[in-house]
C-alpha cells in the first residue's frame, strides 16, 4: 500500500512556491514590524517545501538541481555571506538578523534554498512559464493596490502620492514590478506566443503599461535611471543582434541621441548645480520673509521629484558621506567583511560629521543605499566578488545559451534587460524581501535554460516507509516553532503594545509577555518598550512620577543596560536611548547616576563624529544647574559641524533658563542677550520649533527692543504652529507692520483679528481708522 505518493510530493511543492509569490501582498497589521509579515511566512513556507523536495530528491534523482554555473555562482555567494557571518563583529546578529530588516544569513539562506527547491521541482518549459506567469498575476495584484492607492489620492483631492502598495516603499516597490515590467513582454513577442490569442497579447502588454505607470509613480530617481540605462544597453544589443538595418539605424541613432543628451545634462543640466544659499542677514531681511509664496505646489509632485537631479541634492550628499564613513570598516574587515546587519556598526564608529551639514535629523543608517557598497562592508571583498559572479556568470549564461541556439532574441534581449535594471538600480538602492524574491525567481528561471531540459518519468514513485516522513516533518515543525513562531509571537505582542488600544500597565505587561519568548527580537523589544516609556513620562504633567511610572522607567533603562551588555559598542542608538531616558528620570526626580552619565562619556569618544551625545550630556548638566559647563559642551559640538544649528539652539535655550534662573534683574537681561544670537543662527540654520512657546521668550526680547522687523519674523514662526491663542499674535503683527510704514499688511492682520473674535471689532475699527 502506497504512503505518499511523489505526485502528491511534486504538487504539494508546487504549492507551496506558487504561495511564496504571493508573499509580496502579505501585510500583517498584527506583527511588527512592516517586513516581518512577509519574512516570517517566507520562512515557514520555504523549510516546509524544503523538507518535503528532500524527500522528493532523495528518492528520484531527476528532481535534484542540475549543477550549472548559476548553481554554483548561488552557492558561492551564500557560503561567503556564511563566512562574514562566522567571522564578523557580532556573529549572533549577523545570523538571526533583526526584526527590522529580515536579512541576517539564516533569513538569507532561505532565498538559497528556494532557488534549489525551484530549479530542481519544476521541469520543462510549459511548467516555466506557469511560475512565471503566476509571478506575473502576483505582479498584477500588487499593482492594483498601487493603482488604487494613487486614485484615491487623486479623487480626495490632495497630492498625487509615490506609491508603494503592499510592498511598503516605494523604491522597493519599483525594483520588485522591474520583473512584471519585463517578462509580461515575452508572452506577446512572436517568437514565443505563436498560439495565443489576441485579448491575451493585448492583456499581458496592458500589465507592461501598468507596471510602467507605477514605477514612475513610485517617484523613485534610481528606477527611473534602471530603466533609462536597460534602454541603452537594449539598443547597444540590438546594434550588433538585430539582422534588420532599420532596426540596426534606429538603436544606433538612440544612442547618439542619449550621448548627446548626457553631454548636455553634463554642460547645462542641473546635475552640478549648486543650491542657492543666502547669508543670515538676507535670511532676516524683512522684504524676503514677508515676500508673498510663490502659489500653490504641482499636484503631481512625482514628476517633479523625477526631473530633478543633482549631485548636490541632500540625497545624494548623505549617501557619498556614508560610503566613505562605511569604507572604514572594510578597512578593519577587509575581506570577509563586518558581517551581514553589521552596517550599523561601521557607519556608527565613523560617522563623519560632514552629515549634519544635509540632514539634521535621519542620521541612523543600518544601509549605504548601494548594494555593492554594502556588500564590499558586510561581505568583504570576498562577499562583494562572489556578489558580482552571479552576475558575471548570468551575463555569461545568456550570451551562451542565445550563441548555442538555445535562448531566441526575445529571450536574450528579455533578460539582459530585467539583470540591467536591477544591476544599475543597485547603485541607489539594497536588498530587501520582494526585490531579492523577484531576482531569486528570474535567476531560476534563466537556470532552467541552461540544464538538460529532461521531465521525470511518468511512473508514480512512492514511500512505503512513514516513519520516515513523520520524522522529517516533526523536524521541521520543532524548527519552524523555535525559529519562526517563537519570534512571530514576540512581534505580534510588540505590536499589540504599540497599538496605543492599553494603557502603559497594561502595555509595560504586554513587552514584558513579548520579552519572554527570548529570541533574536528581544533588543529591539526592549528598546521599544524604552521609546513607550519615554513618551508616556513626557506627556505626563506632573513634576514627581507616580510609583508605577517611576518603575517602569527604571525597567526600561534596565533593558537599555542589558541591550548595551549584549550588543556591540558601536550599536549607538541603545546608548543614545539610555541617555535620554537618564535625562528625563533626571529631570523628574533629581537622581544622579555616575554609571550612566560614563556610559555617555564613552559613547562621546567611541563615535566623535556624532553630536548626539554631546546634547545628551549637556542637557544632564542643564539639569543639574550647571548651565556654564552646559554651554561649554555644546560649543564644543558646534565645532564638528558649524552648519549644524542644534547646538546653538540648546545654547540659546541654556541662557534663557539660566536667566530665569538668576535673581538679578540686569545679569537676568544680560544672559537673554547672549542667547538670542545663538537663537537667530539655529532659526537660520533650519532648526525646526515643535513648540511655538519655546520662541516667547525671544518675543519679549524684540518687543523691548523695538525691533520691529524681528518681531514680525518671530509671530511669523509662531502662528506657523497654530497656536491656541493666534489672536493675540496677529495683534502684535498688526501694531508691528503699523510701526514699520507697512500698513496693508497690518489691515491684513487687524482684519484677520476681527475675523477670529468678533467682540474685538470695535478695537480693530480703531486701529484701521489709525492707519487711514
């Protein structure tokens, strides 16, 4: 009596990989955080298959992979991200990865194993097309949800948005739809749909549009040059392939036509345009703030977004600075590199402070936004070669297959435009799940070209012996619980406590329940909880901490402690953490701690690029009254970066308290005067003001001043935040422009006085009569 048949074997297989493709739709509201939806289920999916297809290979060989180039180029590649695991700087990291990004080697390797399982299951070109076209239906759902995403921006009337659908970002998105865009071309070509009908045809090069209409509206500038440099490289091909002239004249004149354009971009583009940027006394210049806006911005900003590049966007500068910050880590880690999700670490310990001078405020990179630069730090010399030979030995693949007759031009032309486009949008981009998938699934099937296409044979091969397929499957049920449902369950209750559905006993007790799970996820649990914590003190009014709170923080900075503990020195963002929830215990209750206040210290010297701490710490000196040395900390930081305008904000604010805090009348006006210049340079530097209260004090200063000009610029930045009161400051704009000659403008305010509170109107018909 048959068991299992491999009939059953080969479709429960099929099964399971056509279910894989379909991950790129998964979104799980429950988990956290974004990506773990489609990683988790990935996960289990493919170990599932994967036992199954060894039961399958093992008892007839025609399913095990054929040993091709592309074969061993994989298995080269995965064996030297095995070895920067091994022998990186946080091996543990390296292999489970985070809940953040799924990309440690064991999420990795999973990618390897589905290739296998592919390469060797399905067989013959009728079942190749099949997965494809499945692929492609998963593409097509995909891009309805982007479809319906951009519309309902649209019809709502509000921006026309970069769309990224299910996959959660929109370069991602466009990188994975590069597949769809591609290969929905081949089933229309001639040369291989001789067969198929009419409606077909039109259908699959409607998916083609569609994919098109979405990448460009994802927004993304390095898609948008994917697909430009696959248009050349097709072209180049089609110079040399093509047996018709006109086709031969036509890519010939593109090219010239695109050499001549690229001469252009290069002599009068904006490429080497350098932003304007005006000095601090035209910045206050009454006639430049008060000037009218310039009218309402394009709906369809994407486009705008597209047509703009620059070398010297704020993008592109942040992303030159972080690879040369990353390059000293292949310094340290030549060449097998610092280990897969250890990225971080080299950024952290060489973090230039030429960064603040184009963002202020996303200064934590886990990724340089180049998968070649990332491979070069993660992977080593040894990992970015081996990354390099799969391409190598596709390009290779495919002009050996189409010389040899094996692959027509379609085809040829097919896949040298889905690897361009990946290859040159790795320049601007890294890895994550739906992009890698939808490359994983076009080096399978461009790996079906170049083994002996040969079906297994029709007999029906069966197990008799049961005992050994429940032992694999218990097998892979003990691993899929500890290594996947173990780490699900600390997710979903992660997410549960972030719900903001609890109160924080109840949401303190729901980490708590994630943090027993113990796995890989607990620092980033920990950390999390530590973010709650902070919020909640913040948002509490009241001096003195209640006795649950004043708990809960100390668990939280507990937590922090461990995570540092556990973790390398360069993992900053726990020490930056345990900084900031010190200060507010600090602020709230008057509790020193030497441990935590040399853990800041040493951070400071660990990283002295960074600013960060250097606030951390001037801000606990704040707190203890010691406004002198409070200052002294942050001048010194200043000097990293002079463009950076937090410092001079802290320092502005650092002598407003000191002032408050002194008793003496003229020292008290004296200190104030000293901190408005700092003020006047953060405001000029950018710095943005949460809170319109924190400018009152400047406001006064004005006003006694009679600096007019001054007084109309800070009520500017402060109805700007909307605050409760805005009445009150249009007075004070109003009686300003009065003061300043401008008397449109203090009708316009006066006006809007009347509008607001219509007892005041009697006030404001005086005041207009004034003006007259």
């Amino acid at each position: 009596m048959n068991f299992i048949s491999e009939n059953t074997l080969v479709k429960a297989v099929k099964a399971g990989v056509y279910a894989v493709l379909f991950l790129p739709l998964a979104v799980l509201p429950q988990i956290f955080p974004f990506i773990t939806s489609k990683g988790f289920l990935f996960q289990i999916i493919v170990e599932i298959v994967f036992v199954l297809y060894c039961l399958l290979a093992f008892k007839n060989p025609a399913f095990r992979p054929k040993k091709t180039a592309l074969f061993y180029a994989l298995s080269f590649y995965f064996a030297a991200l095995l070895l920067s695991t091994v022998f990186g700087a946080e091996p543990e990291r390296s292999f489970f990865g985070n809940f953040e990004r799924m990309w440690g080697f064991f999420q990795l390797a999973h990618f390897f194993l589905f290739f296998v399982v592919v390469a060797g299951v399905f067989k013959g070109r009728e079942a190749w097309e099949r997965l494809v076209r499945v692929a492609m239906f998963a593409g097509f759902l995909v891009i309805a949800g982007g479809v319906y995403q951009f519309a309902s921006a649209l019809l709502a009337g509000q921006q026309a948005p970069r769309v990224s659908s299910t996959i959660g970002n929109p370069a991602f998105l466009a990188g994975y739809l590069f597949f769809t865009l591609i290969f929905s071309l081949l089933f229309p070509a001639p040369s291989s749909t001789k067969e198929i009908p009419l409606y077909k045809r039109y259908s699959y090069l409607a998916l083609s549009l569609l994919a098109l209409f979405i990448i460009l509206s994802t927004a993304t500038r390095g898609a948008l040059v994917a697909l430009g440099g696959a248009l050349v490289w097709l072209a180049f091909l089609l110079v040399f392939i093509s047996a018709k002239k006109y086709i031969k004249v036509a890519a010939l004149s593109f090219l010239i036509l695109v050499a001549l354009l690229a001469g252009w971009l290069f002599a009068y583009g904006s490429l080497f345009e350098k932003p304007q940027k005006i000095s601090q006394e035209q910045y206050y210049d009454i006639n430049r703030f008060d000037a009218p806006s310039m009218g309402e911005e394009v709906r369809v900003d994407f486009l705008n977004r597209l047509t703009r590049f620059s070398l010297y966007d704020p993008t592109t500068q942040t992303r030159l600075i972080t690879w040369q910050s990353a390059l000293g880590g292949v310094k340290e880690y030549p060449l097998f590199g610092i280990g897969p999700e250890n990225f971080v670490l080299a950024f952290n310990k060489h973090f230039n402070a030429d960064f603040y001078s184009y963002e202020k405020y996303e200064i934590w990179f886990d990724r340089s936004h180049n998968i070649f630069m990332d491979m070069l730090v993660m992977g080593g010399i040894v990992g970015l070669l081996a990354y390099l030979g799969i391409f190598a030995v596709c390009l290779y693949s495919i002009v050996s297959l189409y010389r040899k007759g094996k692959m027509d031009k379609v085809y040829f032309l097919a896949f040298n435009a889905f690897f361009a486009m990946y290859l040159i949008q790795s320049f601007f981009l890294f890895d994550s799940f739906s992009v890698f998938l939808a490359f994983i699934v076009a080096v399978a099937y461009l790996n079906s070209f170049t083994g002996e296409e040969s079906k297994q044979k029709e007999k029906s091969v069966s197990w008799h012996y049961p005992r050994v397929v429940f032992g694999s499957l218990a097998a892979v049920v003990v691993a899929v619980y500890f290594l996947n449902v173990k780490p699900m369950m600390e997710s979903y209750y992660i997410a549960e406590a972030e719900s903001g559905a609890y109160d924080i006993d109840r949401t303190i007790a729901l980490y708590q329940q994630a943090l027993s799970y113990n796995t890989f996820g607990d620092n980033e649990a920990r950390s999390r909880m530590a973010l709650t914590v902070a919020k909640t003190v913040q948002g509490i009014k009241e001096e003195k901490l209640q006795g649950n709170i004043a708990g809960y923080v100390d668990l939280a900075i507990a937590g922090l402690k461990k995570n540092i503990e556990n973790t390398n020195d360069y993992h900053l963002l726990y020490r930056l953490q345990l900084s900031d929830l010190y200060n507010l215990k600090l602020s709230r209750t008057g509790m020193e701690s030497a441990q935590i206040e040399d853990i800041i210290r040493k951070s400071i010297q660990i990283s002295p690029g960074r600013m960060e701490f250097e606030f951390a710490l001037a801000q606990t000196e704040f707190l203890k009254g010691n406004f002198t040395k409070a200052i002294s900390i942050l001048e010194e930081a200043s000097r990293k970066n002079p463009s950076h305008p937090m410092p001079y904000w802290k320092i502005s604010q650092n002598y407003y308290f000191w002032s408050k805090a002194e008793k003496d009348l003229q020292k008290s006006k004296a200190l104030v005067a000293q901190g408005i210049p700092y003020l006047e340079k953060a405001l000029y530097l950018g710095q943005d003001v949460r809170n319109y209260q924190e400018l009152l004090w400047a406001m006064e200063y004005y006003n006694e001043k009679l600096d007019y000009s001054r007084m109309v610029f800070i009520n500017k930045q402060v109805l700007a935040k909307n605050p409760p009161d805005a009445i009150a400051y249009h007075m004070n704009l109003a009686l300003a422009y009065q003061a300043l000659g401008k008397k449109d403008k203090a009708r316009e305010h006066a006006l809007e006085v009347g509008k607001l509170d219509p007892a005041q109107q009697p006030a404001v018909d005086n005041f207009l009569r004034e003006l007259q």
